[in-house]
C-alpha cells in the first residue's frame, strides 16, 4: 500500500515523538535509582580500601549500607587549613560537583597530576572501631596516559602508613595501566609510608621492583610496560598528599589537632 509523503513524514515524526517522550520519561525515572547505585558503589569502594570488604565478597545494598554506616564517619574539610568544616552536611556533599562550579572551586597551580580545579572542601571518611578512628579514606584524582584516573587512598590514623589504594574509574590500558586494579598490586601499598622525615610526600611507584615496607618503605613495583600510567599514579597520590591536597589536614592529624 503506497503512502503520501506528507503521510510518511507525519508518521515518522509521531515515532521519532513518542520515542523521545519515552527514552527522556526512563532517563527522568531512572534518576534516583543511579544515583542510589552510584551512591552504594562509592560506598563498596570505601570499604574495600578500609579492609571492611574482602575480594568478591557479594553484599546486598542494605548489607553495604549498615557494615558503611557502623564503621565509616564521612568528614568533610576545608582544603586549604586542613580544619574540620563541621557547617557543611557530609552526608550530601558532593565533591565531584565541588570540585566543578566555580562558585566552590579554584584553579589549581599546574601540577604533574593535571588536576585542574581544587574544591574548597574535601570529603573524607573515618574508619571508626569502638570509637576510636583506626584510619582516613582519602579521594584522590590524577591523569595516567590515556584517562583521569579516580580512586581513593587508606592512610593510618598517624597520618603516615599507607593502608590501601583503589581505583573505580580510569580508562587505562587493561594488561598494562589497567594493572592499577590488579589485586596483587594494590597489596604492596599497606604498611609503606606515605612522607618521608621532613613530611615531604614520599610515596612513589619505581621502574622494577621494590623491597619490602620495612626496607624500602617509599616504593612500589612499577607497572610492566606501563611506566607512564605509574608515573601518573605517583603524581596524583603526591599531589594529594601535597600542601595543595591532603597535606594540612593529614598534619592536624598528625599533631592531633583534627579528628
Ligand atoms: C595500545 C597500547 C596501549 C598502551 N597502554 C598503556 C597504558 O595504559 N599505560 C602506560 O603507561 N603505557 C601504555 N602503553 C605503553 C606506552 O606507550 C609506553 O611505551 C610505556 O608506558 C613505557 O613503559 P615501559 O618503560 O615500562 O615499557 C601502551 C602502548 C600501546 C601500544
């Protein structure tokens, strides 16, 4: 059956409506529900570099929610002095979003971890065991080769030894930068140390292979064929630490002046 043109366009422009209508009514709908998850995969991340998640441990959301709220205190802080910022609500700060508007952010002196913009304020969390904080979760950013890479840094309570790292988001090379996520890798980070003896961060991945904490306490294997993505992590996880990152607060710490 032949149709009229003016036919075919209407009808075309009825389909293309109502698909629209229905793909912007799911992506509205859908909101919430990614934000939940979004919200519950920081949450897994957070716990896994505390130690509070094993490897392929499974958790229902509701399991995730109550171990995070019986051992995790988020915190946020102002960057700069290193203080508690008690006035901003931790529980809905979001420092991705901070880090963004200009209204709660600035441009970053150029660095080697190519972070842009620096938020006013942080947002940290306290791992907490009978009321007595065993260690920080700090967020941290920083360019590999190919892709910013997003993860989070466990440092002790003396604002020192290094507890974890994690990465939930890059764009790395999987066999090569990608390695950042290998579990193996991430295991030769606890019990080094994040500062050397003038508090200068000290922390970096070498090209070969490093000696044992007590040995070598400022090193990390380097990625096999991927020494460009490791020198992004020792730029980013320096950066953090840094005066312009971490640094203030991580020595109120130290001088136990803010937790
Ligand atoms: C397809 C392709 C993907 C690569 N991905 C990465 C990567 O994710 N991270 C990285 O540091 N190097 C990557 N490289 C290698 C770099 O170009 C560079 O050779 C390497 O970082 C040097 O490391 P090496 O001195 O340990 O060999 C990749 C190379 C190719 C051809």
């Amino acid at each position: 059956m032949a149709h009229s043109t003016p036919y075919t366009i209407a009808f075309a422009a009825g389909v293309s409506i109502v698909c629209g209508v229905l793909v912007a009514g799911s992506a509205v709908a859908l909101k919430p529900r990614q934000e939940e998850n979004k919200m519950l995969d920081q949450r897994k991340q957070v716990l896994s570099v505390a130690g509070l998640l094993n490897q392929g441990e499974a958790l229902a959301p509701a399991e995730i929610n109550s171990r995070f709220d019986q051992s995790i205190i988020p915190i946020v802080i102002d960057l700069k002095s290193g203080a508690l910022a008690p006035d901003i609500a931790a529980a809905t700060f979001d420092m991705q979003r901070a880090m963004k508007d200009p209204a709660t952010s600035e441009s970053a002196p150029a660095n080697d971890a190519k972070v842009f913009r620096l938020p006013k304020h942080a947002l940290v969390y306290k791992v907490v065991e009978a009321g007595e904080t065993k260690g920080l979760i700090l967020p941290i950013q920083g360019y590999g080769l190919w892709s910013v890479l997003y993860g989070f840094l466990a440092v002790g309570a003396d604002g020192n030894t290094i507890q974890g790292i994690t990465f939930y988001q890059h764009g790395e090379t999987p066999g090569l930068g990608g390695e950042v996520d290998n579990p193996k890798w991430k295991s030769l980070w606890p019990g080094r140390r994040a500062y050397n003896n003038a508090w200068k961060p000290a922390i970096r991945v070498i090209k070969g292979q490093a000696g044992a904490p007590d040995a070598d306490p400022h090193s990390i294997d380097g990625l096999s064929g991927a020494t460009i993505t490791s020198n992004g992590v020792t730029a980013l996880v320096q950066f953090w630490l840094g005066d312009m990152g971490y640094g203030p607060f991580l020595g109120a710490v130290r001088e136990g002046r803010a937790i």
